[in-house]
C-alpha cells in the first residue's frame, strides 16, 4: 500500500536527499548538546563554579579574543587533518569540556575551560563549513545549509527545554551533573555521528596517505575581496545584537510593554528560523542572488530599526504590536543575510583551502561585527542628541546600508580573484555511506 505524501508544506521542511537529511540530523545533535549547557549556563557558573556575573564577562571577552587570533591557524588545521577528521575530533573536545565543569571552581579554572572550548570550536567550525561544501554539488549546497539552519534552532530548542526542566526541579543534584553529563552525552553522539557522514574529497585524499603539500598560488589573507565580504557580512549579522540586547533593552527601559512579551519575541524568532529557511534561501545560486539577498537583508534591518523607534511614543496594545513587528523583522533581515552568506562560501572559497579561507571569514566576522553590541547599545539608549532624541536609531539604520552598499565592490575583488587563482572546481560524486 503506498505511503500518502505529506502535506505540501511540511514536506518542504524535509531535506530532500539522504545526505542533506544527515547533515541536518547532526546540526538537531549539536544544538541540543550546546543548548542544553548554554540555556542554564549563566545560573550553572554562578552557584556552582562560583563565578560573579563580572568574572563571566571578562572570561567570554578573552575568549573571544582567543577565537580572533585562532581562527586562521585552526583553518589551516583543517585543511591539513582534513575536514571531517578535524569536525569529529572537535565535537569530541567539546563535549568533553562539559564533563569538566562540576570539577572546576574559581576563575582561572573556567578561563582555562572557556578559552579551550572556544580554539577548539574554531577548528570545528572551519571543518564543518569545509567539509559541507567539499561533500555537496554545488547545487545543493545552499538549500542544505537553510535545512541544517532549521535543524540548529530545534536543537537548541530542544536543549533550552531540558535545561528548564532541570531548572525548575527542586534539587541542585541534576542541574549540577545531569546538565552538563547530558550535553556530553548528546557531543559524544554528535561526534560519532560526524565520523559516519561520507568523506568528502578532501578526506579521501587524505585516507589514501597522500602528503599534504602546499596548494599553490596566494592563500585566504592575500584575497582582500573575501576578508571585505567576510567583514560586510559580519556587520550585517549584527541583527543579532538587536534581537538578543538592543531591542529586549528598549522594551524594558523605553517602552510600556510587559516584560513578558520578551519571552513571545524569542519563540517567535525561534519559530521562524525553523520553519523559513527552507523558504526563504530558495533561489538563491550565486553571487548575483547573494547580493540581492544583501539588500533584503539591510532593507528588514532598517525597517525594524523605524518601527522600534517609534515605540518610544506609542502606547498599550499598539506598542506591543510595534515591538513584534520589530522583532520579526530582524528575523527577515537574519534569514536574508543566511541565505546570502552560504551563496559566498559556495561561490568565493577556494577548494582547495576551504578550511584556510573559513579561518580568515572567522576574522573577518570579528572585525565586521564584534564592536557592535557596545555602540548599538550606546547609540539607541545612550545618545539622544538635543536635535533628535531617535538619531542613534538612524545612525545604526545607515551603517547596515553602508555595509550592504559595500558589499557589491567587495564581491566584484573577490570574484576577480577567483579567476585568477583558483583551480577548477570538480563536481563531487553523489555521496554513499
């Protein structure tokens, strides 16, 4: 008896190939791991590490500062371990940070911990990204990023609910140790399924013993055009800073609205990074594509920046609509920006040093947006001109459209670059178990 097809809709929130629903399957592990640890990460240092909220701050600003000034070298790590051997090795010493923390207590103990977990996730990251793009047709390498996106922010989903259980029950006992044993568990699990993915190219070179040499022509820093897009894309990602600090700060201090909607402004966002991107990085082939999602990018951007500020004069059920529309368009502007950024990584890396060029996106996405939680901040609540009390709001509103207006140049470099340095790319095989 056939099985009767599913509903359109939610067929479309369904990977469509073996591989892309495996890719996904991993994405639903990691974040379930990670969010799991990171939704009570905050009450965990403080009652049982022993932290003060100023000795977290100062220890995720220097490892901060570690990811910076490693992301280059564990780029080239990558490439020369191979990619999905540096992803499983990562998600491995990830997941073993977490079985240290009911062990640790005081500062330097967590600075040890943090700094490590974070190199180590550089090497994962430039792994993973490598290894996406190495093992997919260039087809599909786009619409399986937006699947494994949804499946990122399920898992995390998922996580932020069991760690709420273990919050609201009445015994430290499994906060302490289940929280963190369970996020290990779920790495160990997202390690050993990374190590049952297919090898891409890169790997099997490497499995057959061949020496890793020198790829010839310039390498990632010497491409100016991809640290530029790299840099642009970072400040365009600073929709984050709206959604996670500037606009929940606005709410609170700014406006009449119920503390509460706080809590419906993030489930919608999580809601709509499940269910959208699979929509919303459709058509989206190259550069061209890219770019024009750049400006959809900055133009949601833009508009949530108009329609917070307004709040500030608005009342009642009015205001509470306003700030919601705000929100769901930063999520426009983090969709667009999503589907944009996998288009640069698929057209504008070299194949040959995919590992090398995501460690030079690490620093370019530093550059290009680790300033902007303090002069967001600063700019919305703490500048209010004689002239226009709302100008901060405008002068935030113009560096996206710089940034967008900058992307076009930047590109146009780096694809001059492309064909003039790198070889060419050959399609993968389809990929077996």
């Amino acid at each position: 008896m056939p099985v009767p097809a599913l509903p359109g809709f939610i067929d479309n929130l369904i990977p469509p190939t073996p591989l892309s629903k495996r890719l996904a399957t991993q994405s639903l592990l990691f974040a379930a791991g990670d969010g799991t640890f990171n939704t009570a990460a905050a009450f965990y240092l403080v009652a049982f590490v022993g932290l003060t909220p100023a000795q977290i701050g100062i220890g995720l600003t220097v490892a901060g500062i570690a990811s910076f000034i490693t992301a280059y070298p564990m780029g080239r790590l990558a490439d020369f371990v191979g990619p999905k051997r540096i992803w499983a090795i990562s998600a491995l010493l990830s997941a073993m940070m977490f079985a240290t923390m009911p062990f640790i207590h005081g500062f330097w103990a967590y600075l040890c911990v943090i700094v490590v977990f974070e190199v180590v996730n550089n090497a994962g990251g430039a792994g993973r990204n490598a290894y996406v793009l190495d093992v997919l047709p260039d087809k599909e390498r786009v619409e399986t990023q937006a699947f494994m996106y949804s499946s990122l922010n399920l898992g995390f989903t998922i996580g932020a609910l069991v760690a709420g259980i273990a919050l609201a029950l009445d015994t430290d006992t499994v906060l302490k140790w289940g929280v963190p044993f369970f996020a290990l568990a779920v790495g160990i699990a997202n390690s050993v399924w990374i190590t049952r993915l297919p090898k891409a190219p890169h790997d099997e070179r490497r499995a057959a013993g061949e020496v890793a040499e020198k790829v010839p022509g310039p390498g990632a820093l010497r491409n100016v055009g991809w640290l530029l897009v790299t840099t642009f894309t970072g400040t365009l990602w600073s929709n984050q800073v709206l959604l996670h600090t500037v606009i929940p700060l606005w709410l609170v201090n700014y406006t009449d609205s119920p503390r509460w909607l706080l809590a419906w402004l993030f489930a919608t966002n999580t809601v709509l990074c499940i269910v959208l991107p699979a929509y919303t990085s459709k058509g989206v082939h190259g550069v061209r594509d890219a770019l024009r999602r750049v400006w959809w990018s900055s133009a949601f951007f833009v508009a949530a920046c108009a329609i917070t500020l307004v709040t500030h004069d608005t009342r009642g059920v009015l205001t509470i609509f306003l700030v919601w529309l705000g929100h769901v368009a930063v999520t426009g502007a983090e969709l667009a920006i999503g589907s944009a950024g996998w288009a640069f990584q698929a057209e504008l890396m070299d194949p040959a040093r995919r590992g090398e060029y995501e460690g030079v996106a690490g620093i370019g996405r530093q550059l290009g947006g680790a300033w902007a939680p303090a002069l967001f901040t600063f700019l919305a609540m703490g500048w209010h001109p004689a002239f226009y009390s709302g100008a901060g709001w405008i002068v935030i509103a113009a560096i996206i459209v710089a940034a967008a207006a900058a992307m076009r140049p930047s590109v146009a470099l780096a694809v001059r670059f492309k064909e003039t340095h790198f070889p060419r790319e050959e399609e993968p095989e389809p990929a077996v178990a």
